[in-house]
C-alpha cells in the first residue's frame, strides 16, 4: 500500500512536499490508487465547488465506476493544492486494506456549542461491551432545529469529543459541528439525507489528521446515502424526538464503541 512519495512544489509559496496519491477502498474490496500525471503541474485551489472536487474512475478489479475526490492537500502556507491525474490510466491496485484518504477544505469556526455535562442510557445497543463505567447520557428533546443541535452536540461531548466548535453547514440545511477529531453534521430537513449530503461531510475530513466524519438526522437516511456512509466510514446516528441517537450504521456502533476507551 505504500509507494514512494512524489516531490511536489506548492504554486503559491513554491515550498516543496512529499506528496503520496491517496488510497481509496472500492466496493468490491480492492485498495486504489488515484495515477497522477506524470509531469503534470500542480495547481492552487481558489475556489471549490462539488464538480470540480471529484474525479470518476474505474476500479481495475471489478470495473465498477466510482466518483473519488481529487488528489489534494494544504501547504502550511495555507494554500490547497490540487495534483493532476492521469484519466486515461485506471487506478492502481495496491495491496492491503486501507482506510480512505487525508487531507482538506477548512471549516469556518463559529459560536461555541451548547454545553453539555449531561449523562443516559446509552440505547445504542451493538455488540460492543463498554471499556469503562460511564454515566448514563441524559438527552436534549427536540422540538426545533436548535434542539436536534444541542441534542447531537451534547451526545458527542458524552462520548468524550470535548468541546466543539457550531458552523453553518455548506450544503443542506443545518448545522455542523467541529471538535478535535470529529466533524459532525446535524442535517435538520424533513427529508431523509441523501448521496450527496454524505459526500460532502466526508470530503470535509479530508484535510485534517484523523477526523472522524458523522451525521445526525432526524427524517433518515436514503439507502444511497447509507450504503455511500458504509463505504466511507462515516459514522450515522438518528435522532427521535426525545434526543436520544441511534446508530444506524457499523461506523456509528465502532464510534461508540472506542470513545469508551477516552
């Protein structure tokens, strides 16, 4: 799964990097690798928008087409840099599993969230057994929007995220929240969260180290959307009306699973 990292020089600052293609896991099981252009020029990345931050390509192994995000990162002068990919090449089969990728958009800090400290009985079920005691999490009903963020914001501060940061979310109505290691959106439409809404949340983790993307709802998931989440690992939770979240998805029980272990 590993390759030689390629040296790449940022347009903006002209600092260089050792930039590897990130890895990506297909459906079918396959590792793949996004093929850079070989002499292709690095670009900065202005201003992005849904079409141009993803790239279509065909898995080698089973021939399924995928959509995957452009191979990217942030230099520490905060410029994003976009690599050129070489199209008329499939991706390259690496062995071993992988994990999806690392690397960028930056979220807009905002008002903190509502403090929690509150403790329930956690009805996530799942086939995890609790590492340590933990008080029982005490929910937030929901009757607003509002309420469905402070419920899913308190949840997360239970499970040991600390504090979070609240920002407007860039694509469907609602809300996101932003801890250390976690990215968190409260979608709040009364339809259930589709495809893209998925995507998008994922894409927002890629350039931290090690953020853990997850979605509250209160109107469901399409099954595009949770078969997407189950291929990206991103964690889905419902929310009913008396706040309490259920994890909907494998990612959700794992994430409960090891904040028991903070």
């Amino acid at each position: 799964m590993t390759g030689t990292p390629k040296p790449v020089r940022c347009p903006s600052c002209r600092r260089e990097h050792a930039y590897e293609p990130p890895v990506f896991p297909c459906p079918c099981g396959a590792a793949l690798k996004i093929p850079l252009l070989r002499g292709g020029v690095p670009v900065q990345v202005r201003f992005r928008s849904w079409e141009d931050s993803w790239l279509s390509m065909r898995c080698p192994s089973c021939g399924r087409s995928e959509q995957w995000p452009q191979p990217e990162f942030t230099c520490n002068c905060g410029a994003t840099v976009r690599l050129p990919v070489d199209t008329s090449r499939r991706p390259t089969p690496v062995s071993g599993a992988v994990p999806p990728v690392s690397s960028v958009p930056p979220i807009t800090q905002g008002r903190q969230s509502p403090s929690v400290g509150a403790p329930v009985q956690s009805g996530q079920g799942g086939p995890y057994p609790r590492a340590v005691a933990r008080k029982p999490f005490l929910p937030h009903p929901v009757r607003t929007s509002d309420d469905a963020v402070v419920a899913s914001a308190r949840y997360l501060e239970w499970l040991g995220f600390g504090e979070l940061e609240v920002s407007d979310s860039q694509d469907r109505e609602g809300v996101c929240l932003l801890g250390a290691t976690i990215v968190a959106q409260v979608d709040t439409w009364t339809e259930p969260a589709d495809l893209r809404a998925v995507e998008c949340l994922w894409l927002n983790t890629l350039h931290g180290d090690e953020l853990q993307p997850a979605m509250f709802t209160l109107a469901g998931y399409s099954l595009e959307a949770r078969n997407r989440a189950d291929q990206l690992l991103v964690a889905l939770f419902e929310l009913d009306l008396t706040g309490m979240p259920q994890a909907v998805n494998t990612a959700a029980r794992e994430l409960i699973h090891n904040s028991s272990r903070r």
